[in-house]
C-alpha cells in the first residue's frame, strides 16, 4: 500500500511575510477608523469629563448649600430661644423664601411656634396653612402643619368642619389617627353624637400607634361613653399570648390575669 508524503513544511519567511501582511492591513483599517470617528469619540470623551466634573461640582455647590441653610436655621432657633424673636424672625424669613423645599417649611413652623408664643393665634395658623397647603413640601411636614392649625383653631371651628379636616386621617393606617381621631371624637362630643365619639376613643384606646398617654385618655372616655373597654386587654393578651406561642415562649401573665388569680 502506497503511503500518504509527508506535508511540506511552511517557509517561515512565508509566515513572517503573511503577519506583516496581517499587521500592516490592521493598522491601514485603525487609521481609517480613527479619521471617520476619532474626532468624535475625543469630543465624547471631552464632553463626559465636563459632565463628570459639572455633576462632582453641582453636588459640592447643593452640600454646601443646604450646611449654610442648616446652619442659618440653628443660629434662627437660638436666637428665639434666647427671646430675640425679631432677629430670628428675619433669619427665618430669609430661609422660607430660599429654594431649599424642606427648610422652607421648617422655617414656616419655627414662625408658627414664634408666633404662639407670642399669644397670636392667628398668626401662628396662617404659618401653618401656608405650610399645609404648599404641594412642593414633604407630606410628612404638610400634615404636621395641618394637625399643628386644627389644634390651635379647633375651639373656634365649627364640629362639621373639624370632622371635615380629620376625615383624611381615620380611614386607613395613617399614622396621624390617634391625633386625628381625638379631634375628631371631640368634635361629635360637641355635635351631640356621644356613640360615634364613644366608637373613635375607643380605636384610638385599641391602636398601638397610640402615645401612652393619649391610649389611657381615650380609654377611659371610652368607658365613660359606654364603650366595652375590656375587650382591650383581652385582645392585647390574645395578642401576646399568639406572640410567645410563635416564638416558643410561654406567654406571660396579664395583670387581668393576676387579678382573676387572687
């Protein structure tokens, strides 16, 4: 049987002549390249310097800025602490007409405060519904501002429109209830509807959220409005009681509990 020859083996000055065919047909491709778009990928990266070096800028100018409002809004309270109310007055007057949204309307509540104190009412709840109704503030500030003018205009408003105010603020999780919800249980306390205000107290006297203070409040004109109270404890023990089963503990004894016990 015939055998296959051997292969010749390759001329190394062909392969040599072949790279720098390859080298030489790589570079001529780059160099075109770089005259069709070069131009426009150094403008490109020209421009994303710039833009990095604006944004590291606008970010340094905003820190730097809201430190001064800061600072400008601390020397305003000290010096209404220290009874220098017109000084503070037009630190804060400087600040509510800055572009900052948020100190804007702290500077708006400091006013409110200043002007409580002062005894002028009125005053404090127009700074107040100013607040309350800028829609470029937090809402978080915006119904701090509306609780802080219900409070102070409550005894002069009419329960309708009390109950119209707190409306927003009972339906739901909000976390403004347990203020909202005293208000308004006052509010049909002088309309005349004890069950309706009896029903209120009674939620705010079962709502967690409740201060402590407010929750003993509200449980006892709850009682006193013919509200079952009871069920408080026996809810907040079955609560507890689900609580240690599901962490493995065994729950702990209730003073509804040691009282029956004795």
């Amino acid at each position: 049987m015939a055998s296959t020859p051997p292969s010749k083996p390759s001329d190394p000055r062909d392969d040599a002549f072949i790279r720098e065919v390859d080298e030489a047909y790589r570079e001529d491709e780059m160099k075109k390249f770089l005259v069709t778009w070069g131009r426009w990928i150094l403008l490109a990266v020209v421009l994303g310097l710039v833009a990095l070096g604006g944004w590291f800028w606008w970010r340094a100018e905003q820190t730097r800025r809201i430190e001064a409002v800061s600072e400008q809004f601390t020397a305003a309270l000290e010096k209404a602490e220290s009874g220098g109310s017109t000084e503070a007055l037009k630190e804060l007057e400087a600040i509510a007409s800055g572009p900052s949204q948020g100190y804007r309307a702290l500077a708006g509540m400091a006013k409110a405060g200043i002007a409580l104190n002062g005894g002028d009412e009125a005053k404090a709840a127009a700074e107040l519904k100013q607040v309350a109704g800028d829609v470029k503030a937090a809402q978080a500030f915006r119904d701090v501002a509306a609780m802080k003018q219900l409070r102070i205009e409550f005894d002069k408003l009419p329960p309708a429109e009390v109950l119209k105010r707190t409306e927003p603020y009972l339906a739901g999780d909000s976390p403004w209830f347990p203020i909202a919800g005293e208000l308004a249980a006052l509010a049909h306390l002088k309309a005349g509807a004890p069950d309706k205000a009896g029903a209120l107290f009674y939620r705010i006297a079962a709502d967690e959220r409740s201060p402590q203070s407010l929750r003993a409040r509200a449980e006892q004109m709850a009682a006193t409005l013919g509200q079952d109270v009871t069920k408080i404890e026996d809810e907040r023990r079955r609560k507890a009681e689900a609580e240690a089963k599901a962490d493995g503990e065994a729950p702990a004894a209730t003073s509804a509990d040691a009282g029956a016990a004795k």
